[in-house]
C-alpha cells in the first residue's frame, strides 16, 4: 500500500521522511518530522494517527531509543487496535525503531540502516525495500532531496506499490528555515510532479520570498511536546 523512508543528514543536520502510495494523499497522514524532536511515518492497512503524536510526545521528551522501546513501543505492540498499523520512528540522533502489525498485507517490512529507516506494506515483491536502501547509500554524496527522490523512483522503477502510484510526499526540516512540506496528492506520474514541484521552489523569485520571512524555529511546538505550552 505504501512505502516511506526516514533519513538524518548529519551533514546539514535535517530530517526528512520521504512517502509514496498508491493511494490519495499520503502527504497528509505518513511524513512526519520535526528539527530536534525526530520523525515518525505512520501508514498501514489500517494505520492509526493517534501514535503519530503519541511518538513525537515521547521523542521530545526523551530521545533515548531503548527508553522510547520500553513505554511508547510496547504501549504500540501490545495493544490490539494496531494489527493493521505500520509505525516507524526515529529520534534526533539517528536511531530508528519500527513495528508492523500482523494484519498488514504482504510484502511487508521494516529495513533499518545507519541513519535510515526504510518501511513498506502491500509491497510487489521483497526486493522492494533493499532496492531504497541501496539508492540511498549509493547516493549519498547528492543532497538529501535527491537522495530520497532516487529512493521513490528506484522503489516505483521495481513495482513499489503493487498497485502502483498516485501520490508522494517529502518532509525536510533543518532547524533553520520553513521546513519544506511537499506532496503531490493525486497524480498519475506523482515522483516526476514532485519533482517539478521542488524545482519551481528552488527558483531566485521563491527563494527571495522564503529569505524575506523570520526565521522558522520549532520551539514552540516542542514546548508544547513536551507538555510545556
């Protein structure tokens, strides 16, 4: 039904998640992120939104992963509700964690890397994910949009969905700027109009408007995280 990436760019310190579906909006309800707090893709069969905010509550309040994998994680595995849910979370550092429910239609999994994190369900085949990874590590010299790009085409060039594609979606946030927020909701060639739609924002003219607002700082939403409003 779906598959998604998360990766941490230690070189600029961004997180993203890139997702794409064979579904409608996938930018609405998989990519998660947030500088300095971590990322969560949330999809499935049958997914739940709830542990989206429930993770990041748990990922700004403590980064420890073995910690998270004790309260939140376990809260996740144990509770029935969530047999069609696909969770995959990373925290600040680059350390990833990730459940698949039972009632999720294969090819299903979870591929955890050095600073990446690779899940997918009602996949075309078990190549699937390997082949994400491997664009991934095999273009890491190229900047992080490219990067998770490479990832989308080389999932979607080998059958990705096994219905095929109508929407993708790619979250960046550096701390620094407007996180970027992209995502093409319905679309029979959805990567090629991401694409063109991350060109279009790379232009002088978009890029002088970016530089004219304040600078974007996350610290009111992680106050609000971690339970300080």
């Amino acid at each position: 039904m779906t598959f998604s990436i998360i990766a941490y760019d230690t070189n600029t310190d961004t997180i993203a998640v890139a997702a794409a579906t064979g579904n409608l909006l996938v930018g609405q309800f998989v990519p998660h992120c947030i500088h300095g707090v971590g990322a969560v893709a949330s999809q499935g069969r049958t997914p739940n939104p709830t542990l989206v905010w429930q993770c990041l509550q748990q990922l700004a309040k403590n980064a420890d992963l073995q910690d998270f994998q004790q309260t939140i994680g376990r809260t996740i595995t144990d509770n029935r509700l969530n047999q069609g849910a696909q969770i995959t979370v990373m925290n600040r550092h680059g350390q990833s964690w990730g459940y698949t429910g039972i009632d999720n239609l294969p090819e299903k999994g979870i591929l955890i890397d050095d600073h990446v994190a690779i899940s997918g369900n009602w996949l075309s085949h078990d190549g699937v994910l390997p082949a994400i990874l491997n664009a991934y590590q095999q273009n890491i010299a190229r900047p992080l949009f490219d990067r998770l790009i490479s990832c989308l085409t080389s999932a979607d060039e080998i059958g990705g969905d096994s219905r095929g594609l109508f929407s993708t979606a790619i979250k960046m946030d550096d701390g620094n700027h407007f996180p970027i927020d992209l995502r093409v909701d319905y679309s029979q060639t959805p990567i090629t109009d991401l694409q063109t739609l991350y060109q279009k924002t790379q232009s002088s003219t978009y890029q002088q408007f970016l530089r004219s607002l304040p600078k974007q700082t996350n610290a009111p939403l992680k106050r609000l995280l971690k339970g300080n409003p």
